[in-house]
C-alpha cells in the first residue's frame, strides 16, 4: 500500500499535504452538522472505486440505513458498491449486550472478517459516552489503537467533539490525523471549515479550509496552497483597446491588480467584457471571468449587443465564466475557486465581478483586507492581470471603493463617473492610481458606443500627419499673402447670412482636390446630402472623389459618427477619427462653427477651438472654418482669434457710385494674417458656376 492515500477529494489531498498517511488513526471532529458523516462518506466510496474495502461500524448514532438513503442523492454514491467493496455493521447492539469490555477486539474481528482496508467508527465518542469511567474508556482506546496498529488498515473515528475536547479528551493521543469540522455565520449564510489539527509525517495547510457541500460531495477551497507549484507568467499585456496603453501609460505588467470603481450604470461590466473579449482576440490569452451579480446568459447577451462572441469564446476555451447567485456568496470558498482556476485553467486575465457581492456578507475591515489581499497575491503569483469591480454608493461617489480598503491593496484604480449636463449625462474615466507607470492624470470623457466603451481623448488616436511644406493654393486669395499660407494654419471665415460662406468652403476642398489632396467637410449647419447636392450645383462634383475616398462629409447625424456637436469632447474626438481615415495633404471644413458656438457653455467653445486647431496643426492639415459674425462677444472673439492665422471677411460694403457700375454688391477682405504681409483692402465678388467666388 502506497505510504500516502490520496482521498480523490477536491482540495482535500493538497490540503492534506497529499493525502492521509497509510495506517493512520485519523479522528473526524466536530459538531452535528458540520459535514463529517457526508465527507467519511465521500471519503469510503472514492477509495473502494479504487479497490479499496471499506467496513463503515455505526454505534449509537443514524442507522445504516437512514444515512444510506440520504447519500443516494451526491454523485458519489455507487449502489453497486455494496456487499463488494463497501459493509456497513452496527456495534452498537454488541455493545448494548456484552459491554465495553470486548468491543476492541470485535471490531478487529470484523475488520478480519470482511478483510478492510479502511475502517470508519461512527460515533467512536458514542463509546465514550458508554462506558462506565475515563480509565475503562482509556482501556479501550488504548486495545483497538494496538490492534490496530499491526493490521493493514486505515482507520476513521468519527465524533461529536468541541474544539476544546480535541486538546484535552485521550482519545486525541492516540490519534495520528485529526481534522476538525466546523461552521461559521457569516451574516445570514452559515459557512464550512476544515482544520487540520495533526497530521503526522505531512504538511498540512495550517489555516482554516472553507469547504462547500454540493452534490458531488464536499469540495475544498486550500488558498494557501493553491498556487505553491504554478509557474508564474511574465512580460506585458496589451488590453489592445484603442488609447488604453497611453491611458495606463503603456501595456499593463503581469501580476498586477487593479480595481474598477464606479456606481451602478456607470459601465463597470461593459469595460470588463471589453477587457475580456479583446484581449483573447490577440491568440493564446484566457480571460476568467468571475460574476457574482449578473448570470452567464445576461453577459452573453450583453457580450452580443457589442458584437462581441462570448458564447464562441467559452466554447473554444478562451473565456470561462463562473456565475454564482448572490445568495450564494461564500467569500472564503469563492476565493478557493479562484485560487483553483488560476492553478488549473491558468488564466492570463482574472475578472471579479463584483468584489463588493463577494464580501458584502465579511463584517470587519481587516478581514475584507485580507480577502482583498488573499486575491491579489494569487493573481501575482500566477502572473496574471487583474480587474476587480467595486461598487460606489450613488450618495458616496467621492469614494474609491464600496468598503475603503481595497483601494488600499491593489497596484491601481480606475473609476468610471457620470455628469449630467442640461439633458444630457456624460460619462469619465480616471486612472487614479496605477504604481510604477506613467499613467494619463485626471478625468477622461468616454462614451458606451456599438463597439462598446471609448475614450474620447484625440490624443490617444493613432498619430497621423505631421508638419508638411507646402503652400495652400486658393485662387480667391492668389497674390493676396506673401508668402502665402502652408499646411498646418488655420484659416476662418466669418460673415453674415446669404454672403456666400458656403460657397468659400466648398470651393476651398474641391480646390485641394483638384490639386491631389484630400478633403473633410464637417457639415454642421446642413445634411451631407444637401451639402453634396449644393456643391454640384456649383460645379463641384465630389461623386468620384468620394468613391476613391478622398473625401469625407460628416454630418452630426449621418453615417459618419461625429457625436453630440453640442459637447466638445466628443465632436473633437470624433472628428479626428475621421481625420485619421483620410490621407495627406488634407483640408478640414467646418460649415460651420456657428452651432457649437450656440451652446450653453461658450468659454468651452473657445477652449474647444484651441485645442481642435492644434491637434489639426499638428496632424498637418489646413484649418477653413466658417462662421457667422456677432455670434460671440467681442472679448470671447477675440480670445477665439488666438486659435486662427488667418481671418477672411465677407460683407456689405457701401460701394458708392461701384455699386451702380455693376461690379458687385458683396465684398471679400482678408483681415489677418498672422504669417504673411497682405492685402487688406476690400474687394467686390460674384459667385460663378463651376468657379465659386470671384474677386
């Protein structure tokens, strides 16, 4: 016989340190209800499948037969077993008839008689409880341990004992194993625990054990020992979300944990699905994802809203859910599952969903410490990456977490906030810690589109361009500016209504087109179509252009995204994706600037132009905005003017005796130009089919 027995007990081996010794007097301890009938029974018939027979002797406690039919119902009963590998015998009657006096040397005839490997005396303190003194009761204990001793078997002895008894009782002397059985409240939910008190020639886990009772028997959650033999995974991970590396300041170092905070609806599952589903996309990544709040269905389903194949991906392996009912929570047991799939399935990416469901039950904030710890440590030493999600109180939302500890223990933070402004709610991000990287500062505008959540940073968009030497060819302002403007200025064109902005602006793009460059028109005041349909009534056909994509008109509304044009963050980024689908020299139009400039907030239009003008500059486009005049406040002009080269006026002059003569009754003017000397007189023109405006 092998000097180890491996019970086949989920947990319950590494616990052990690898199983039983062989020949050993083990004692099973604990109160009434704390599991040791199901786990000796568990125990007995995992070792007959394996050949092993098994003698079950039952004293004064169940009958064989009652505690048979409630086994029926776990997994590992095997009603085949019987009479073969597995009998049970009742001592009790010979006790009951001829005392204490030949009860050892009974049981060692019945272990004989059925030829046992392994014994189990249920109740073995019922005996105590019969005999007549402490000294006859030592008589018999010490007989059946010598008995014992030379026949080849393993024994179990069961009993009522209180923790107290396990160190003073002497039966617990002659034991070589004891294993203590006991339940704890946890709130409302009664919880299971194992210690192992002794266990001669082994190392035991020498902390408490949750254990479950599930219909395949009892199943162990060892954390301590989980993860002694992985071998820990190392390099980087790339979320290869867009802007994430330059938001946590480059690709996240394995063994890392991170919490994602946020109160309810602010998109915390969303960001993990995300996390989950892109990262396996990148080849030979695993995502665990743990969910205590939402069922395996409902993530698939949300999975799918965002084009998103869960379903697929825990099919082939590369994701595996595990949902657990909240009523269900058991924080110890759960963080042993944990611990197990980190060992087994080897997961590069753990998701706990939500660390506050976990241990919402856990009453004391070192023990929510500890959890919290007991996961992160796991995670590190298997070299895995990991989210986990906490909950804010809708009227706490300055806190970081639900508790106030997690934050505490984990290398980083990242919240997820709302705003609402006029009717509209905004959605942040903020990497409020995340050690040793270079992490983005301060809160991030971000939006839960199709393709679920993004941030709306431009600086996080591939970079495109860059400075360009070249001159912008205009025919309007031909000789008008020496030297005349490059790529990378920025032009506006400002006006009252029907002067033939429009006009200005189409035949600013179609120019750049002509001459081989490409073109963005931002049709804010107009549909596309209008817009399309206005430019080849001019004569400007872009039909063929835009079939070899070198023209995109976006409107707010249209199939080219652009956001809420009333909220900055969003329009800016959304035009730079757009920019960056187009090549170069590129001319970006804006007709026009007038409804951003009508918003509530037009301290933010100015900032927003600043900013949209430099990330352009340095894109290496030419700017060509349009806008109408007494819009702004004569101070919040001229703030807005910083962000301009050059400015173009259009108006109605007071020609005199010009006006009579025919030559028109509109006037064109360059007002500014920042880099070059120019002609600032006014100038008549028309508007000609297939030309534009005319000077």
């Amino acid at each position: 016989m092998d000097q180890v027995i491996r019970l086949d007990i989920e947990g319950l081996d590494e616990a052990l340190g690898g199983g039983v010794p062989s020949l050993s007097i083990n004692i099973i301890a604990g109160p009434p209800g704390s599991g040791k009938t199901i786990l000796m029974q568990q125990i007995m018939f995992n070792l007959a499948k394996k050949g092993a027979r098994s003698l079950y002797l039952t004293t004064v406690s169940e009958p064989a037969l009652k505690m048979i039919r409630y086994m029926q119902k776990f997994d590992f009963f095997d009603e085949d077993l019987f009479g073969k590998s597995i009998e049970y015998k009742d001592i009790g009657r010979y006790v009951s008839k001829e005392g204490i006096g030949g009860l050892a040397d009974e049981i060692i005839r019945l272990v004989r008689e059925t030829e046992s490997e392994v014994l189990v005396i249920d109740s073995f303190k019922a005996i105590r409880d019969l005999c007549s003194s402490e000294e006859e009761f030592r008589r018999f204990t010490y007989s059946l341990s010598v008995y014992l001793s030379v026949e080849n078997v393993t024994s179990f002895l069961v009993g009522e004992y209180s923790q107290e008894e396990t160190r003073s009782l002497s039966e617990f002397a002659i034991a070589d194993g004891i294993l203590y059985l006991y339940t704890e409240m946890e709130g409302t939910l009664s919880k299971r625990y194992l210690r192992v008190l002794k266990l001669r020639g082994a190392a035991p886990c020498d902390e408490p054990i949750p254990f479950e009772i599930t219909g395949s028997g009892c199943v162990f959650f060892p954390a301590k020992v989980r993860l002694e033999g992985v071998k820990p995974k190392s390099g980087v991970i790339h979320l290869d979300i867009p802007g994430w590396d330059m938001l946590l300041g480059g690709p996240m170092k394995r063994g890392r944990s991170m919490i994602i905070s946020g109160i309810s609806g602010s998109g915390k599952t969303t960001l993990c699905l995300q996390i989950a589903n892109h990262v396996t996309q990148q080849g030979n990544h695993r995502t665990l994802y743990m969910a205590f709040e939402e069922t395996e269905e409902h993530l698939i389903d949300l999975a799918e809203s965002f084009g998103w194949d869960l379903r697929g991906k825990m099919e082939k392996g590369e994701i595996k859910v595990i949902s657990v009912p909240q009523t269900e929570v058991n924080a110890d047991a759960h963080i042993g599952l944990l611990l197990k799939e980190l060992s087994e399935f080897k997961p590069d990416v753990v998701i706990v969903d939500s660390l506050s469901i976990l241990l919402y039950r856990v009453q004391d904030e070192v023990s929510r410490r500890d959890k919290v710890f007991q996961i992160t440590e796991g995670i590190r030493k298997a070299g895995a990456i990991g989210f986990l999600v906490t909950d804010i109180p809708a009227d706490q939302s300055t806190k970081l977490s639900r508790f106030g500890v997690e934050e505490t223990v984990v290398d980083g933070v990242i919240v997820l906030s709302t705003e609402v402004k006029g009717l509209t709610r905004r959605r942040y991000i903020e990497v409020y810690k995340l050690r040793n990287a270079r992490h983005l500062s301060g809160r991030h505008r971000m939006s839960i589109t199709d393709n679920g959540l993004e941030i709306l940073v431009p600086e996080m968009l591939p970079k495109y361009g860059g400075e360009i030497d070249r001159t912008v060819h205009f025919s309007p302002v031909k000789g008008m500016m020496e030297p005349p403007p490059g790529f990378g200025t920025s032009w506006l064109v400002k006006g009252l209504h029907g002067l033939g902005k429009s006009v200005l602006a189409y035949q600013f793009a179609w120019e750049g087109l002509r001459n081989g460059e490409y073109a963005l028109i931002l049709s804010l005041d107009v549909p596309a179509s209008i817009t399309r349909r206005n430019m080849k009534e001019l004569g400007f056909d872009v039909e063929e252009y835009e079939k070899m994509n070198r023209i995109i008109i976006a409107d707010p509304s249209g199939e080219e995204e652009l956001g809420d044009i009333q909220d900055p963050e969003e329009f800016v980024f959304y035009m730079m994706k757009l920019v960056g689908r187009l090549g170069q020299p590129l001319r970006v139009v804006t007709d026009s600037l007038t409804p951003l400039a009508l918003g509530p907030d037009s301290n933010r239009f100015v900032e927003m132009i600043h900013r949209k003008n430099l990330l352009l500059r340095n894109a290496g486009a030419v700017i060509f905005d349009l806008m109408l005049d007494q819009i702004l406040s004569t101070v919040e002009f001229n703030r807005m003017m910083g962000a301009y080269d050059v400015m173009i006026e259009l108006f109605y002059p007071d020609w005199g005796e010009m006006q009579q003569q025919g030559i028109g009754s509109n006037a064109f003017r360059i007002v500014k130009s920042r880099i070059s000397k120019f002609d600032n007189h006014p100038y008549p023109y028309t508007i000609e089919p297939g030309k534009g405006v005319v000077l």
